[in-house]
C-alpha cells in the first residue's frame, strides 16, 4: 500500500496490537454451495473476507482454537481444499485495493 508521499508502506505492528493475537489467514476452495456458505458464516464470526475464498483473522490462542475446531465439519475432504496459515507479529504485510487494513476488536460475534 502507498502512504501520502507514495511511498511503499510495510507497517505492519499498526495491524496488530501488543496482545498475543496472531494474524489468521484462511483460503478455501469448496466445491458445494451449502458448504461453502456454512463456512463463509463460521469464518465471517472470525474475521474479515478480503476476497471470495480468503479470510483475515485477528486471533488469540482461545479465539483460534474455536474457530479451527469446528472447520473439518464444514468440508468434504475428498472434494475440498482448506489451508490455515497462522502468522507472526514479525511477517510484512503489503495490500493495495478496496478491502480495508484488518482492524483489532475487542469482540467478535460467535
């Protein structure tokens, strides 16, 4: 993303507080319509869809936990493709486009 000055910023620390919460991001290919619509409703109590198949999540270790425990009943493993990736404070994040930078809560809807 560009600041004021277009100049690349690659601030990350200002996307994640001091807590423990780590960056979650979920990318998913499922084939049924039922299923992916069951998963949008679980990942959208988590965090934010920047895309149609990938979700940004701001996560601590309980917070993770829930959201993780209940995705293998929302998939077909056979037909599905799932992928978590749990993040570091210490990762660089670049994004450009509509979606706005993942913004911390001190709640989400479960």
């Amino acid at each position: 993303m560009l600041d004021e000055s277009g100049e690349l910023n690659e601030d990350f620390d200002s996307c994640i507080d001091s807590s423990n919460k780590k960056l979650v991001l979920i990318v998913y290919d499922i084939v049924n319509d039922k299923r992916r619509r069951r998963m949008v409703k679980h990942l959208e109590s988590f965090g934010n869809r920047v895309q149609k198949s990938a979700f940004e999540c701001l996560t601590d270790d309980g917070m993770f936990k829930k959201l993780v425990e209940k995705l293998p009943d929302l998939i077909d493993e056979k037909e599905d493709l799932l992928r978590i990736y749990r993040l570091s404070q210490h990762c660089k994040m670049q994004f450009w486009g509509s979606v706005e930078k993942l913004k911390d809560s001190d709640y989400w809807v479960i």
